[in-house]
C-alpha cells in the first residue's frame, strides 16, 4: 500500500507520524530542521491525508503499513518518531518488528488505553455542509457553531479540507472510517514481545495524557524508556514548543 511521504536531508533515517486527525505537513518544519542532520520521512498514515483510504484502522494494521513502507524504500533500520496516535503506531511498530527500529521516540502519549475525548469533534466535522460549502470560512462557521471558540483545534481540522475539482469540498481523512474504528483508535498498544532499545517518551508539561503513574506500564514494556516533560506544553508539543523538542530530539537521537 502506497503510502504519501515527503523526505528531507541525508544521514541516518527517521521516520515520524502523526496524530489523529493530521497529517504528514504538520510535522514538516520540525522534519526539515532535523534533516541537518538525518535523511527525514514524514508520512499520511492510512486513513489520512493523501494515503489510501481503506475500511479499517488499527495498530497492528499501521504497523504493518509502516514496515511495507520501509521496505518498499528500502530501509532496512530506523529512528521512529511517533506523536499521539503515531506515537501508539510507533510502540506497536517496535513490538512488532524490533529488528527495524534503532531508536524510539513515543511523543505524549502512553500505550494504556484511553476514554475518548474527540465526540464532539467528530460532531462538528459531520455537520460541516460538504457538497453544498461555498467557502472554508463557512466550514469555520460550522466548527465553531459546534466546538466554541477554539480557533487552534478548528484550523488544525481545516487542514484536511480540500476543494473537489467538480465542486464542493471534502475531507482528506476518511472520516467515516475513523469514527468506526475510534475505540481501536483509543485502544492499548499489545504486543508479543517488548522493545528492549533506547526509548524516549516526552510529556507536554500541561497535558494529561501521560501521567506519572503510566511509568510502571511504559516499563515493563519498554525497559530502557526515560521520561522528559516539557513545560508549559500541552499536547502538540512540537507545535508549542518546538525548540525545546527539537534540543531532545536531536540530543537523543544522535
């Protein structure tokens, strides 16, 4: 399955993925600075973007999409980079395949399963008027009709409108799909064996999704994992706090 990537810069390879609801741009500035130093992917994960759209989503399943990827291009070992969803991906992906991940980095996420947060999102994105909208300011309109006024959440999802060439708009993502599958979306991270590698989880100061007493999980199955909080960062702390990610990134990796 032909996965969308852009790639950036030369050396050893990294790969990152995205969130729920992302997409490969929203870690571009971060995968450019890195390619300094790194040949950098960033990738749409299935169900995302510019990749295939197909009728279920679930951790194994992207794991799988993920190794296809690497050897499809040809590489053998890497750096996998994972935010949120992507990070639970990347966790599944090391269990899964440990012989091709040489580092790993879990962004703000823990591999627990989780009670969903994201009704109201979804919600709002099925509202959103797509064969008669007129305007990407309408489908603002709609969201914030929906959410309130949180013009960081509604400019995020905004990124996944696209106008049709015959008219009308629609979304990148395969929403349908993404609701049905959203427990395997909220789901634990299981795997056969653990990933006894080097192992970097950071925590958004101010977010929840990580708490302290998640440690003892992230241990047993990933016994060489360490901790970083960045503070004052929420959740999206590449876009909150880039530099401080790029500093563990980099320390990190290299």
């Amino acid at each position: 399955m032909p996965l969308k990537f852009k790639s950036f810069g030369s050396g050893d390879p990294v790969i990152i993925l995205h969130g729920l609801f992302g997409t490969l741009d929203n870690w571009q500035t971060m995968a450019k600075r890195l390619a300094e130093d790194f040949t950098v992917f960033i990738i749409d994960q299935r169900n995302h973007g510019k990749s295939p759209h197909l009728d279920e989503i679930s951790y194994p399943l992207m794991a799988e999409d993920l190794r296809k990827f690497m050897e499809d291009h040809w590489i053998y070992e890497a750096h996998i980079v994972g935010h949120s969803m992507g990070g639970k991906t990347a966790m599944q992906f090391a269990m899964d395949y440990p012989d091709m991940v040489n580092k790993l980095v879990v962004v703000d996420i823990a591999p627990k399963a989780y009670v969903g947060n994201h009704q109201l999102i979804f919600e709002a994105l099925f509202e959103v008027p797509l064969n008669t909208l007129e305007s990407r300011s309408e489908a603002a309109a709609v969201l914030k009709k929906k959410m309130g006024d949180d013009p960081g959440t509604i400019q995020f999802l905004l990124k996944n409108l696209t106008r049709d060439k015959e008219g009308g708009y629609s979304w990148k993502m395969n929403l349908p799909v993404l609701f049905k599958d959203y427990d395997k979306i909220l789901a634990a991270v299981k795997g056969e064996e653990i990933f006894d590698k080097a192992t970097l989880f950071i925590k958004g100061g101010a977010s929840d999704y990580i708490l302290h007493n998640d440690l003892e999980e992230i241990r047993t199955l990933f016994p060489k994992a360490k901790l970083e909080e960045v503070a004052g960062s929420g959740h999206w702390v590449h876009a909150q706090a880039p530099e401080k990610l790029y500093r563990l990134l980099v320390d990190f990796l290299k």
